[in-house]
C-alpha cells in the first residue's frame, strides 16, 4: 500500500508532465513489480512509446511488435478494447503466447514472458485526445489478481491527472474577430476572395486583409494551407464541445 500511496501522492503533486514521467515510471515499476515497463501515448498523429529501462525494444524489435499487434490480443484490447486491467493469462494461453510472431520476435528477446496491460484517456495533444497505455513485463511469474486490482485503482487517478495536466485546448476561434471567422469558414468551403466578399457584402480586398490577419493567427502562410487549418479546428472545437 506504501509503494500505491506514492504514486498517489506524487500525481497530486504533479504540475508538469515532463518532469513527471521521469519519476512516475519507476514508481509504478515498484507498485506493480515487474522486471520492465513500457508507457505508450497514442494521439492522433500516432504512437509514441517509451521505456523502462530505455533500451528495452531496439527499433527492430518495435517495428515487429506493431506488425504482428493486429494478431496480438492484448494489444486489441488496449487499443480498441475497453482498457480495463488485465494479464496476457486472461486472454490467451502460454501455447498460443509462445506461438505468436509478437513472442518471437519482439518479447521473447527481453524475457517478457508475463504482461499486465491497460490503457486509459490522459488528456488532449494538439490534434485531439490522447490515450495511455501502460504494460508491465515480468519474466518469472504472472500477475497476481492483487495486481489487478492495484493497476485498477491507479488507472483511474493516471487518467485523472493526466486529463489535468493536458487539458483541452482553447477554441482558436476565441482569437479571431468574427469577420475573420466568418472568412475563413467560407475559405474552407472552397470560396474564391470574389466569392466571400459577395457573400459578406465586402470587397475583395476586404477579405484579403482579413485573410493575412488571420494567417498570422492560425500561423500558416497559404490559402491551402489555412482552409486545412481551419476545417481541422473546426473539428477539435466539436470535439472538446462533446465532453463539456
């Protein structure tokens, strides 16, 4: 309870995650005893893996891992899946483990012979909202149910304080003037300067103004360029509206 209760308290603590992941990972390595940890952030612009110890997985051996996650349970289940805690033993036998390209390729080389997985929301990046997911390796025994239920009850206070430290982003919308708003959803659409300044009963180099402006808010130096920009905020501003 000493090694759960430290984990607790340091995520309470926490104000930043880079300085918080450094000191977390060895904590929960004690709190859930394993011989190695992986911590694997996915965002919408892909996966970002780390480990305990760092050498853990050569490049190689990662690019095996992903070929074969498709086929592996315990990765579905953390991706796809609801994320709850639970041990390779739960879904799948020493047989078919050992069987596996995931086994052969990419666990059996470091002694994972034993997983705990879960997977939990932490938060927003710039693209939209992330997800966690954190697998303990062991190599002598499995997992207890102890275990599990320890990885449960941190599960819920990582996420929690994970959400706190990446919060949803500010509405860019907030940043510019309604006009320049209005512009730009109909640069998104597809509208010529011409267009938008009939629409809006300005002239054309009305909108064009607005348009430079507006560049250098959404800090991009195109049409093209600022319409994707815009149409991707777009989207994230219903996302986050969708949990508020």
């Amino acid at each position: 309870m000493r090694r759960i209760c430290a984990v607790i308290d340091l995520l309470l603590d926490a104000d930043e995650e880079e300085t918080l992941l450094p000191v977390l990972h060895p904590l929960l390595l004690r709190a859930l005893p394993g011989d190695s940890l992986t911590w694997a952030v996915r965002t919408p612009a892909g996966r970002h893996p780390v480990h305990l110890p760092r050498d853990l997985l050569d490049a190689e051996a990662l690019a095996a891992f992903y070929r074969h996650a498709g086929s592996d349970p315990l990765f579905v289940h953390t991706n796809t899946g609801p994320g709850v805690p639970l041990r390779r033993s739960d879904l799948q036998s020493r047989t078919e483990f050992h069987r596996s390209g995931t086994y052969a390729e990419a666990l059996r080389p470091i002694g994972a012979e034993y997983q705990l997985a879960t997977a939990f929301p932490a938060g927003w990046a710039a693209g939209g909202r992330r997800t966690v997911c954190l697998v303990v390796h062991r190599s002598a025994s499995d997992f207890a149910d102890a275990d599990l239920e320890t990885a449960l009850l941190l599960r819920t206070r990582l996420s929690h304080a994970l959400g706190r430290l990446a919060p949803p982003p500010v509405p860019l919308r907030s940043a510019l003037t309604v006009r320049e708003a209005a512009v730009l959803d109909l640069l998104a659409e597809g509208l010529t300067d011409r267009q938008i300044g009939r629409r809006l009963a300005v002239s054309a180099r009305t909108v064009d103004k607005h348009l430079e402006h507006a560049y250098a808010k959404l800090q991009v130096h195109s049409r093209v360029a600022a319409a994707a920009r815009w149409r991707g905020q777009n989207a994230l501003d219903q996302q986050v509206k969708s949990i508020r």
